[in-house]
C-alpha cells in the first residue's frame, strides 16, 4: 500500500492537545480545534470510546464524488495529557483496526510560520512530545502528519510557555480559516491520497 492509494478502510484522525477547559485556547490544541470542525462537518457529538481514554466521532467525510460518500473516519481525541497521547491512539488503532499509513495526527509545528500548513507522511517528533508519543506507542513514525504552524516564540519566551498560552488578538482573528483549511486538508488527504493534498495545502 503506497501513501497515495485511496481506499475504504477506515481512518483514525487524532486531534493532539491538552484536555479540558484550561488548556482549550492554547497553541498546542490546534489539533483539538480542526477535530472540532470535521466533527461539526459531520454533525456529530463526540462521544466517550468505550476504553475510557478517548473521546470519538465516527462517519464520512466529504468524498470527491458528489452524492457519494467519502471514506470513513474516526475522529479522536484523547482525554490524557499529550505527553500521553500515544496510548490512547494505540488502543484506537488497534480496535478500529486501522495501519499507522491511515492514521493522521493533527499537532501544532513551531518551525512553520503561523497561517501556514504542511502535510506529510512520517519524520521524526522534533521535540513534540505528542508525536514522540504516538511513535513509541504504534511501534513507528509512519503515520500521517497535519503540521499547522504556530511560529516560534517572540523574544526570549520559553517554548514551553509560548505553545501553553492562548492565540494572541490578531492570531485570533484568522484562527477560523486556519482551522478550516486544515479540516479541507484532511478531508482531502483521505479521499484523494498525500500527492493531491501536498499540492494544493502545502505552503
């Protein structure tokens, strides 16, 4: 199976964060944020996975016939914190039974400028705890990779500090598109395969 194919099976999009109301603007949910809105796409309320570490949305995404339904999904988020996320997803591979090549992580990239995007399949963690726990728990890297850009921290703010703070006023003000075009990324990625989505989403 190449990245590129398109099929039926089942995929398993994770949306990295942190849980629960005092994390829920911050930079590092960016993942949480586009899970959101496929979730609304599909008209859906997330749910609590009977393995109690994750909350989940099944469905279809928008296929690239009109009329026709798009492959199916399972939206993800875990209700640990993400330095933990990579057991929950695990889990949801394994019982959805879902490869590493369909499954997408969503996740907040400080090398990428801020309203900017990049997909891609596989690579390492560059010190994102999420995906360095996704790749120890599914055994590899090989997974698909939503990479929305924050920036990287003005003057001498700590990493740490910068991904846990909230979108500053005018981030704020194009966060919707941003969110939007990554959730028409995904929706892309599973219907038409990487090489379509790089093309058109890849700044």
């Amino acid at each position: 199976m190449t990245s590129d194919s398109v099929t039926d099976g089942v995929w398993l999009v994770v949306g990295l964060g942190n849980p629960g109301p005092t994390y829920a603007g911050h930079r590092h949910n960016i993942g949480y944020l586009v899970t959101d809105e496929l979730a609304n796409r599909l008209g859906s309320k997330w749910r609590a996975h009977k393995s109690g570490r994750a909350d989940v949305v099944e469905g279809r995404l928008r296929g690239t016939t009109p009329g026709v339904p798009g492959p199916r999904v399972v939206l993800a988020r875990s209700r640990t914190y993400m330095n933990e996320s990579g057991g929950p997803v695990k889990a949801l591979a394994t019982f959805y039974k879902v490869p590493p090549d369909h499954v997408i992580a969503i996740h907040d990239e400080l090398d990428i400028a801020f309203d900017t995007m990049r997909v891609k399949l596989g690579g390492g963690d560059n010190g994102h705890n999420g995906l360095k726990s996704m790749r120890s728990s599914l055994g590899t890297g090989d997974f698909h990779r939503v990479r929305v850009g924050i920036g990287r921290p003005p003057g001498r703010q700590e990493v740490h500090d910068f991904v846990l703070s909230s979108f500053s006023s005018t981030e704020r003000k194009v966060l919707p598109f941003v969110v939007d075009t990554a959730a028409d990324a995904i929706e892309t990625l599973v219907a038409e395969g990487l090489e379509k989505t790089q093309q058109r989403f890849n700044s």
